[in-house]
C-alpha cells in the first residue's frame, strides 16, 4: 500500500498505526516529531519526509524493512540520531543534505 500526504501541512505524523504501508511520502509538511507509533509501520521500504522540521530519528528504530530515506532539509544536528538508524540492514539509499549537522566537522 501507498500513501502520499506530501503539501498538506501535516504537523505530526499520529494515525498511521496499523497500515500495511510499503511506501510514504510526507514530504513538504510542518511535522517536528516522529511519534512512537510510526514504530508499527514494519513493512515500510520507503519513506520520504523531506522538507519538515524533524530532529529525532529514535521511532525510525524498527522499521527494519526500510531502504530508502529521504530526511533532507530537516533539523537533524546529533550524530547521534544517525546511530538509531544503524540496525537497518536493507537501507541503501538515505539522504541527509541540507541538516544542521553537515555542518558538524
């Protein structure tokens, strides 16, 4: 299943729990948070929330079916939000451009 809700300005990513998505395209919102119950979106293998205001990758944990994230001009800043997404052994493709934390040397 697919769902698009990219240009809505969508504040929080809540009532999602329990859809069998493969595909998620939240592009262009105004969400700072991803909840905990993005954690049940276990069959997700792509996931595209550039252009929001997220900082914490910590419910991205278990989507161990992903493969590709795009979490361009987010507020990412923290190495270590990066290490929560080390446990996701098909992510191939991630994008990071325009963070904060391109910065960090």
């Amino acid at each position: 299943m697919e769902l698009d809700v990219s240009f809505n300005l969508i504040s929080n990513t809540r009532g999602l729990n329990g859809l069998n998505l493969r595909f998620l395209n939240m592009n262009n919102n105004e969400i700072t948070e991803i909840e905990d119950e993005f954690e049940s979106l276990t069959e997700l293998m792509i996931l595209l929330i550039n252009r929001n205001f997220i900082a914490n990758l910590e419910h991205l944990r278990k989507l161990q079916k992903l493969r590709v994230l795009d979490l361009g001009n987010n507020k990412i800043s923290a190495f270590n939000e990066i290490e929560n997404l080390q446990d996701l052994l098909f992510l191939s493709e991630i994008d990071l451009c325009h963070n904060p934390i391109q910065e960090r040397k």
